[in-house]
C-alpha cells in the first residue's frame, strides 16, 4: 500500500474520507513528525552533556541553567506530544483516526493537517473551550 502513494500527494475533500491514500498520507505525517522530534531529543541530549562544564561567573551560569531549564521543558512538552502522536498512530490502526471522539463525525481534512493529532473536530474543540472558560471563570 505504502508504495501507491506518490511523494506530491495531498488529501482532497473529493476523495472518500479516511480512504487507504489518507489514511498512508496520515501515518507517514505522524511517523516523520515522531522522527523529527526524536533526533531533536537526541541532539539535547547531546549538547546538555556536553555543556556540563561549570560556568565561573555566577552570571554564566545562571545564564546557561536558565538556557538548560528553557530546553527541558521544551522537551516535556515533545515527550508529551509523542505520546499524541502514538495515540493517533493506534487510531490509525484501529480505525478511528480522523473522526471526533465526542460526536463520531469526520474531522476536517484541513484541521487533520494542520493539527494531525487532533481528536474533536473544530466545532466539538470549540465547545470543550468554552466550558473550559465557562468553569475556569466560576
């Protein structure tokens, strides 16, 4: 299957939805995206063992701790994103991937590409946005 899908292909709302190509277009996205923040992972990594030379001046070192800090927490947030993304990947297998969890309906195939790991289409996001306001605002 992965074969048939040439490298310029893109999903149209004129297609079935969710048929074999989108579904191939959907897993190769979410696999390079997987990748991508993988190595980007790997590189911190790397470069925090390499930096773990003790700065002398205290301003230095408060710089490159602040620098560490920022980095780690931008790698929580793509350890979580990666476990979205395996998510999606299991929808794909199961064949859920691309409807709404709330509703059931088809989530837009602009907002699959925009946001490949979304799991509400944009009116179901909308609504769990104003009850998150609705309850933060009690």
């Amino acid at each position: 299957m992965g074969s048939q899908l040439s490298a310029n292909y893109r999903p149209s709302e004129a297609e079935a939805f969710m048929n074999p190509k989108q579904v191939e277009y959907f897993r190769r996205k979410l696999l390079k995206w997987r990748d991508e923040i993988l190595q980007e992972s790997n590189q911190t990594l790397q470069h925090l063992q390499e930096d773990s030379v003790q700065e002398p001046d205290l301003a230095d070192r408060a710089s490159t701790e602040s620098e560490r800090a920022l980095e780690l927490r931008t790698r929580d947030r793509q350890r979580k994103l990666i476990g979205k993304i395996d998510a999606a990947l299991r929808r794909i297998e199961d064949g859920t991937y691309g409807f709404c969890e709330e509703t059931g309906e088809p989530i837009s195939l602009r907002r699959l590409e925009a946001r490949p790991i979304a799991t509400l289409s944009i009116e179901a996001q909308e609504r769990h946005e104003r009850r998150e306001r609705t309850y933060r605002d009690e």
